[in-house]
C-alpha cells in the first residue's frame, strides 16, 4: 500500500487486515518503532479526534511527528498544497496526513508528486476512509459477523464524507443491510450501497448499529438549511427513537456530536454508545494504517 486515498482501493482482504491489525495493536504492549521516518499532519480543515490520534499514532510508532500549524505556515503567503509537500518532502518527509475541503485533491497530490505516502484523512465531502476503518474496527469487536448486520446511517447523509466511505466499506465486507435515513433534502442523488429512506421508523427497525451523523451546517447551500428543531422531531436519537432499533444496538457516531440536535445526552453517553470506543480505535487503526505505508503490515 502505497497510500491511503480512498475505501475502494483496498480489497475486502486488505481492510480485514488492517483492522485485525489494530486489534492486535491494541493489546499490544510493546510496538514496533522505526525513528528514522517523519510524519506530518496537514491539516487545512479543524478537527480534533483525526488529527490527535495520527499524531499519537504516529509517535507510539516512535516517528517524528510534525504538525504544521496552518495559520503560521507559508500558505498564507500564497504558497499552493503542492510546493508545500515538496518542500517538506524535500527535507527528507515521507508521511503526509492530508484534510482539505477540496475533494479528490489527496489523489491529485499522490498522482503529481512521487516518493511520498498521503493519507486522506477527510477531502471535502467525498471520504474519509480511517474514518470507516476505526467505525468498523469498533462493530467487528463487538459483533463479529458483520455479513448478518443490519446498520443504520442516520442523517445528513448527502454530505457526510463518513456516510460515503462506510458504504464503500459496508459493500466490501458484505454487511447485509445499509439503511440511510435522512431528510429528502438530505439525500444523494445517488447511492454507493444501502437503501435511503426518509422514515427514522422504518430504517432503524431491527437494526444492530446506528450511526448517527452530525448535521454538517459548513457545508450546506443556503436551499439545503433545514429548521434544526423540525430536524430533531424527525431523525434525532433520543431515548423514544433509540427503542426502533434493537433492544441492544450499538449507538455510534464520528463526532464531534452535537447534542441536543442530531443525539441526546442520555444517548450519547448511554450504556449503549461506543462512542468514545470509537475514538479510542482510532489511534490504533490509524497506527496500523501508517505501519502497512510503511511496508510493515497489509
Ligand atoms: N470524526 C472526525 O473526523 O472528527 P474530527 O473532525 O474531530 O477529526
């Protein structure tokens, strides 16, 4: 593996590797370390759980860690992503950890620039696939047939970066059933795997996992804002609409939550949440992500 672009470049076998591998990883004591590689985090958009856990992964990794602090670099000066990476690159950096608002921009930048490792940790609305990896992580610990699992998306699935690439991979591991429940207004025109409704009711019955999207407000045209009240009454995850789903189904969500809005409190911190589970994995899968660029796993 050469980078990490996008769900679809790995095969089924791929994705189940590395996400033993960051099971493995997590009851490991001792990891491998390689101090002579550099990672950098580039990060164009904010993010707090993405950003923090490649750092930390990378150091667990025993790399030197970067992180380029956007406001004080030469991007503000007018300098474009790419001569950024060759300048870093240049300075003997291999690792480059990639979030940017423009999607499919990770791939361009692997297409142009050689000898270089890019992870795209979320381009736009388009993937964010460590994201999907550290989210499936977390379903296979505790359901470990995903072939026999219903699962839920809940939200602004038109455009969630999550909602895309958990298709991509709910597809490649063969999960039974997708439901993707969202607002008309919030729908794509098009699906990668799954079925859209727009009745909460109907896509939670007899689901096993419900993930819960945050609504996403940055990147909405001013025809898709929809009243957030009239959104809550329709599709939050309460304690009434949690009971759709089965008695003991998984709640999850990528974060940051908003709550109150898309999930409450009782929800969100409720004895069925593997929420924080779910940050906690992604250290892990993001270690073994960088350890299969590395030539080490994958
Ligand atoms: N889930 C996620 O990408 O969170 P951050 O924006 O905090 O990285």
């Amino acid at each position: 593996m050469n980078h990490l672009l996008e769900i679809s470049q790995l095969s089924k076998q791929d994705i189940l590797k590395l996400i033993h591998r960051a099971i493995e990883l997590k009851k490991t004591e001792q990891f491998p370390t390689y101090p002579s590689l550099v990672m950098v985090n580039l990060f164009y958009e904010h993010s707090t759980r993405t950003r923090v856990s490649f750092d930390l992964a990378g150091q667990y990794l025993g790399m030197k860690v970067i992180n380029i602090e956007l406001k004080a670099s030469s991007e503000t000066k007018g300098e474009l992503i790419e001569d950024t990476i060759r300048t870093l690159a240049a300075m003997g950096i291999k690792y480059f950890i990639i979030r940017h608002k423009h999607e499919g921009l990770p791939q361009q930048l692997a297409d142009k620039i050689k000898d270089i490792h890019i992870i795209n940790a979320g381009d736009g609305t388009h993937a964010h696939p460590s994201q999907a990896l550290l989210d499936m992580m977390t379903i296979m610990e505790k359901k470990s047939a995903v072939e026999h699992l219903k699962i839920a998306l809940v939200g602004n699935i038109k455009h969630s970066r999550v909602a895309q690439s958990f298709q991509c991979i709910s597809q490649k591991l063969g999960v039974k059933k997708l439901a993707l429940i969202a607002p008309p207004i919030w729908q794509p025109n098009a699906v990668h795997y799954g079925e859209l409704t727009s009745d909460l009711k109907e896509g939670l019955a007899n689901a096993d996992v419900v993930i819960c999207l945050r609504v996403q407000r940055e990147r909405l045209l001013a025809e898709e804002h929809i009243d957030l009240e009239q959104y809550r009454e329709g599709y939050a995850l309460t304690l009434r609409t949690q009971a759709y789903a089965k008695p003991d189904a998984m709640v999850m969500h990528p974060g940051p939550i908003n709550r109150g809005i898309e999930i409450d409190s009782e929800v969100a911190d409720g004895p069925q949440s593997f929420i924080l589970q779910q940050i906690t994995n992604g250290v892990y899968t993001r270690m073994a992500i960088l350890e299969a660029l590395i030539g080490k796993q994958a």
